[in-house]
C-alpha cells in the first residue's frame, strides 16, 4: 500500500520541518525525546536518499574538462591522430609528445607526434587568446588537423546506455576553409560535416548503446585550419533538466523557449547540443528527449517553437483584446 506510506513519510517530513524550525527557535525543548528526533531524521535521510540516487548514478564525461596536460591516455579519452594520412579508424595512435607554454600567448599546451602538426591542445589562459589566427577558448578542445586527421578518443568503461552531445566549429581562417569533422563508432560513420565558423556544426543523441571498450572518434582532416571540439558523453538516457529539479517537463520547456535565439553556456538554459546557443536544433532535440524521459507521443508539447515576433504579436493582440473587453464592459454598464 505505498500511498499510505507516502502519505506518512511527507506528513512526518512536515513534522520534522516544523520541529527544525522549533529547535532553532527554541534550542531544543526538554518535552522531546531522543527517539522522536532519531526517527524523524531517519525519515527525512531516507527521502534524500531516494531523491539523490537518481544523480548519484550518472556520471558526465567532459573532454574539455577532461583534458590532461599530464596523461595520454587520461581515463576514458585519448587524443592522437590516425596514421598514414587517412581517414581511417584503425591506424589511430595515440600521441607520445606535449609541448605547453607554446605559441606567441606562451597559453597553449598540445599533444602531438614526431612533429607539432597534427594536434590536440588547448589554451591554459583563463580568457580567449588568438594564437596564430586561432581562436582558443578557454576551457575549449582544439584540433589542429595539418598533415593529417587529428582524433579525440572515447572508450567506453562499461557497457550500458549512454547520450552524447558534440560540437564542432571552425575557429580558424575564412569563412569554408574549415575542416571537415567526422564522428565515428567502432569505424562506423556517425556523422561528418565541413565545419563552419561558431556556432558549428552539432551531433546529439539521447540514447546510444555502447559496449565495454567501444571507441567514438571525434576528428577533423582535410585542411590545416583549426576546429573546436566540445563533446560531453554521460551515462544512461539524455535529460533536458534546466532547472536541476529532476524532471524533464514543461518548466524545463519554458527556460528553452525563454532562451529563443539566445547565446547561452554549453549545456543549460535549453542548449541540448553543446554549442552554446538555443535554436531549433534544441527544440527537436528536447521533444526527442521528453519523449523518451515522460513517454508518449509529447502531444502536450507545441509542434514549433514561436518566433520570437510571434510570441510578441501574441502579446501585443493579448493586451489589445484585454482593453476592448474592458472599454465594452464600461460602456455597457
Ligand atoms: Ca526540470
Ligand atoms: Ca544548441
């Protein structure tokens, strides 16, 4: 009979609030037991218990904020380049060299092989540096592609469910001189894309099945000009959760939509595919994520998000009906 129990649980939960508040109020009144206080805070631990267990178990794989300047391999990723000059998964080697303190920002640390090209680095600077007509984020993976596809490697810990969000943008030369990004599964092509300058270009799926030692190749050939690389794998099925309340729901629907357009960080406010602004992209991603959280078919979600102008016209008419019905009310009286 859970709702009986549930039932107790929040009532005695109210009670131990109440009685919080009284201890501090009061330091403790001589007319409450030890036992009393010993079960209400039992009580209440179990509830955070059962609300945190959900978290406690995902865990969020970040290369930017994985990146190493000590070890290569660094847990689940390597950074190395494929061998020979083609784009192919199984000649992929790890790089062996670094060189920090590098470029005319002394910033830039970069694994890399015999020579400094091809790459995988990253700026030390706190703020943005432009190094050699690159652009470096702070925080921010770069691949430096000259001579050869340059890769960042995810192998999967354990087997089990697991959604992964990746953007790749051209952060060097003009407009279509950029490389071109590629995803790849166990060499399987996941998705490839001639990088365009910020906010790039995206691949988000909620629910992807990995075994124990799969390996996910996030890389860049084809040209010599420099691609950012943001890419966060988590475990078990994407959530939208904008608000850290543990649902996927309406609220969370509101903060995306209230973020139409806007530029925001990586991953919040409605940012599903880690390139930092909110867009259609996003819309699709969070129907596909609500589906799979809440099930159904999202019907109470609306097909398109409003423009922006839209949603302004919508107001404006809003208003405009309020003073008519107000004006006709008085009028009529
Ligand atoms: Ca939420
Ligand atoms: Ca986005």
């Amino acid at each position: 009979m859970r709702a009986p129990i549930l039932g107790a649980l929040v009532s005695a939960q109210t009670k131990s609030f109440v009685i919080a508040g009284q201890v501090a109020r009061n330091q403790v009144r001589s007319t409450m037991t030890r036992g009393r206080l010993i079960t209400l805070a039992g009580v209440v631990a179990v509830l955070a218990s059962l609300c945190a267990t959900p978290s406690a178990l995902a865990i969020t794989y970040d290369a930017g904020a994985d990146f190493s300047q000590t070890t290569n391999p660094n847990g689940v990723w390597s950074f190395g380049q494929y061998v020979g000059g083609t784009v192919d998964p199984a000649t992929f080697s790890a790089y062996t060299v670094s060189t920090a303190n590098f470029g005319p920002s002394a910033s830039l640390f970069l694994w890399h092989g015999a020579g400094l090209d091809p790459n995988v680095g990253m700026t030390t600077s706190l703020t943005a540096v432009n190094d050699y007509g690159i652009d470096w984020q702070p925080g921010k993976i770069v691949i430096g592609p000259a001579g050869g596809p340059s890769v960042v490697r995810f192998t999967a810990p354990a087997t089990g469910t697991y959604n992964l969000a990746a953007n790749f943008a051209q952060v060097q030369g003009a407009p279509g001189e950029g490389a071109t990004a590629f995803i790849f599964n166990n060499g399987t092509l996941l998705f490839t894309r001639q990088s365009v300058l910020a906010p790039g270009g995206s691949y988000f799926n909620p629910n992807i099945i990995l075994s124990a030692g799969d390996q996910l190749d996030f890389g860049a050939f084809a040209t010599s000009r420099s691609t950012q690389l943001s890419v966060t794998i988590g475990t078990g099925v994407a959530t939208a959760d904008f608000n850290n309340d543990g649902m996927t729901n309406l609220v969370d629907y509101g903060i995306l939509t209230s973020n139409w357009l806007q530029t925001v960080p990586s991953l919040t406010l409605g940012d599903m595919d880690n390139n930092g602004v909110v867009n259609l992209a996003d819309f699709a991603s969070f129907r596909q994520v609500y589906h799979l959280v809440n099930g159904g078919s999202g019907s109470d979600l609306p097909a398109v998000v409003p423009e922006p102008s839209t949603m302004m016209l919508s107001v404006a008419a809003g208003i405009l009906c309020l003073l008519w019905a107000r004006k006709r009310a008085r009028t009529t009286v």
